[in-house]
C-alpha cells in the first residue's frame, strides 16, 4: 500500500481512540493528587516571548540552541512554541502579581510542549508534560514536596519500581566553583571527549555530565562532584531534603552526574525513573529542581521556588507495557433497533429520552435491515434491544426483548424507560 500523501509531521503523533483511556486515566489521578495537596490548575499560552526561554533555560543550552520552533508574527513578534512549563508559570507569576497571595503559590499545568528533537523512541517533538510548581519558599521540605507529590501520581498509576535520583548543583557561587573545577578536568581530558562535549564545555560545561558517549562517561567516571563544592548553606538543604525523604521510605540514589543543565537551576536537582527492565530503562519519567533564581532573572522580586514536570507520552508507554489499570469505556447495555422510515423518523427523539434517564444505547442507523441491527447488539453483548417498527411507531409502542431470557414484551413508549431500568435491575 503506497503512504497517504498527508502525514503527521515528523515527531509528532495522534493520540488515538483506543490510547485515550490512558491519558484519562492521568487526568483522573492528577486532579485526585493535585486537590489533596491543594495545587491550583493554570493554563498558558502555547506561545511565548522566545526571549523568555532565552533568559531562563539559557541561551547555551540544548533548548534553546537547538529545539526550540520559533516563528515572526507579522507585527515582528519573536515567538517560540513552549519547550517547557517552567518559565511561562513564572512568567505569570510575575506578571499577575501572585506575590502578593498567600505564600507559596501551588501551580499545576497539563498540556503539549515542543521541542525539534532527532525523534526516537520515547522522544517527541510534540508531547503532553504535567508539571506543578512551587513558588515562594525556600525550605528544603518543599523539594521534597515537589518530588512526593510527582512519585505519588506515577504510583498512582501503578507504575512500579521508580527511583527517585537526586543531586544538588549549589547556589550560583558554589556552582561557580564547581564549574571551574569540571572545566580545569574537562580541559585536562579534552583528547577523550566527543565534539558535541569539547563545544559544551567551553559554552555549558555542566552539559558535558549529560553526556550518553562511553568514552565520554568513561571520563566522566572521576570528574569531581558538585556535592564536594557545596557551601554550608546549600550542603544543610541537601542534607535536610535526603532526611525528608528517608523518613517517606521513598527510594532514591544520589547521582553526582545529574545536573539537569537549564540554567534556572538552583541546589536541588531530580529525577524520577523507572528500574524495570525494558527498552528504555533509565529514561527520566519526571524531573525537576529548585529555582530560586528564576523569579529575578525574569525581572521579578525574591521568590525561591522548586517544580517538576512529568512526561506523559513515556508514562503511557510504561503504563501500556505493565498492563496498568485503566477504565475501559463502558459497553451499551441496551441497543436500539429500527424498522421503516416512520420509525427511523421517531428514533431519535427516543433516544434522547434515555439519554437523559442516564441509560446508554447503542444503535445502528445506518443499517435498515434488522437482522444486521440486532447483529450488532450481539456483537455488543446488548441485555435488552428496543424494536420500533412501523406498527409500533404508528401505536406509541414499543417492543422490549430481554435478549438473556429471549421474552419479548409490547410496552407503551412513555413506559421504556421504567421497563428497562426494571430489566437492568432484574440482572
Ligand atoms: P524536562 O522538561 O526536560 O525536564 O522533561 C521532563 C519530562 O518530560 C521528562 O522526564 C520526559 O518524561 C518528558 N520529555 C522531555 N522531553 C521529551 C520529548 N522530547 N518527548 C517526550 N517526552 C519528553
């Protein structure tokens, strides 16, 4: 078969009927999570400033160098497609004036995100993240917050196995220690690095830790860690967050590698992954950090912040591949069966009665036969088919067939409802 000519753009999907049980299956457990732990929802434009995504991600990083999609109005308005949610929940922040409510503001957000990736497999150029933020407060318990709050939603889904890995990358003078100490290594070993890290380490040196080269992990293996250049400031928060969560018995590793390279990072750094053996073991369900820088370099006042974001492309793929649990959509019990165009002309009118009562049916109208009408209600499992045909709909009746007991009743149309919801009960 040849390719029909129009196709999803490259990296992008449908979300087909038959994949939408997972993804409300996510929003019923992310409306449950989020109520408890009192988030209120926001909504963004998908749109922004692009310059918004310069100064906070960072100009010298992957998201900004080379994912975003950007576009010029015709006013000569530079916009970029959101690559994340972090930056534009600030931006909001800042920009309606939430300092002034109850701190710490709690933000939740769901929607498409994009960035021009090389695709692969649990890598999209458009993808749903959810993500919360936390924005207003400075104490370590709210990392933790941020990273319960995310694992309770995956274990809610009955994801299994995840591990939270964790890092502090300091406050902006211990970090910059830390950099120089990486650069003056990476600059040792440059010989042993791949192209992408050489340019890396000059622009973004932090990058080079993200590197997925063996050689160049095989470097990487002894460079110096960020924990070892933390102030006393930023090495109590860390220590204060890891007693956090070693009272929730929550699993976790620290991971000196982890940097998560956006340069609105601050201290605390995460992810959570999966340990389950598969394809793509290890690839980050969920990740965040603190920001406390963020709010001043988006031209607001103080405010300390962490937040996280969860892919939900990745955690359907997991979800599909452990058989988690989903609310299939219900099957109609009673199916609708009609003979003649006087009855056809009746059936729908019919039809909206039980859809007000609340009762699901199926029918086929496309089809005049009965035989293929009622083909259809036994393919469905159909308890009860309503027959209207010509007599009937001439006399207001209507025909019941209880399809378990085979009993076919003549009933007035203004009493099917009443006999139906007898039948159901009769089950
Ligand atoms: P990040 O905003 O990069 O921290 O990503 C947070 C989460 O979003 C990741 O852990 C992934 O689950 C998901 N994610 C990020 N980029 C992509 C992508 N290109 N395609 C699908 N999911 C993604």
């Amino acid at each position: 078969m040849s390719k029909p000519k129009f196709q999803t753009p490259t990296g992008m999907h449908d979300i087909l009927p038959q994949d939408q049980v997972y993804y409300e299956k996510i929003q019923e457990v992310l409306k449950k999570v989020f109520s408890f732990y009192d988030f209120e929802k926001i909504d963004t434009p998908i749109l922004e400033d692009a310059n918004l995504f310069v100064r906070s991600v960072g100009e010298n990083t992957d998201i900004v160098e080379k994912e975003m999609f950007t576009l010029r109005t015709k006013g000569k308005d530079f916009l970029a497609l959101r690559p994340e949610g972090t930056a534009s929940a600030m931006r909001a922040y800042i920009e309606h004036g939430f300092v002034s409510l109850p701190q710490p503001v709690r933000l939740w957000y769901y929607g498409p995100f994009f960035r021009y990736e090389r695709p692969q497999a649990g890598r999209y150029r458009q993808f749903n993240q959810f993500g919360i933020e936390i924005i207003g407060e400075k104490d370590p318990i709210i990392d933790v917050q941020s990273i319960l709050v995310m694992y309770s939603i995956l274990h809610d889904l009955g994801l299994k196995n995840l591990m939270v890995k964790i890092n502090s990358i300091g406050d902006d003078d211990c970090r910059s220690l830390y950099r120089k100490a990486l650069v003056k290594y990476l600059r040792e070993k440059k010989s042993t690095l791949c192209s992408d890290c050489q340019r890396r380490m000059k622009v973004n040196p932090l990058r080079v830790l993200d590197c997925k080269n063996e050689k160049c992990q095989e470097t990487l293996s002894s460079a110096p860690q960020s924990v070892d250049y933390l102030c006393d400031e930023c090495k109590k928060h860390l220590k204060d967050v890891l007693e956090y969560l070693d009272e929730l018995k929550v699993p976790y590793c620290l991971d000196s590698r982890l940097v998560r390279g956006l340069d609105y990072y601050t201290r605390t750094v995460f992810e959570i992954i999966s340990t389950r053996e598969s394809e793509n073991m290890g690839d980050a369900l969920a990740g965040g950090g603190r920001y406390d820088n963020l709010s001043k370099m988006l031209g607001g006042g103080e405010a300390p912040a962490c937040g996280a974001a969860a892919g939900v492309e990745r955690i359907v793929s997991e979800m599909r591949e452990i058989k988690a649990k989903v609310n299939f959509p219900s099957v109609p019990e009673i199916f609708f069966a009609q003979i003649g165009p006087l009855a056809k002309k009746k059936s729908l009118p019919i039809l909206e009665d039980l859809r007000k009562a609340g009762i699901k049916v199926g029918e086929a109208f496309g089809k005049d036969a009965l035989k293929a009408q009622l083909g259809k209600a036994s393919r469905l499992g159909a308890k009860v088919v309503l027959i209207l045909g010509q007599r009937e709909a001439l006399n207001n009746m209507i025909l019941v067939r209880n399809m378990q007991t085979a009993k076919q009743v003549e009933v007035s149309q203004e009493d099917i409802i009443k006999e139906v919801k007898n039948i159901l009960k009769e089950k």
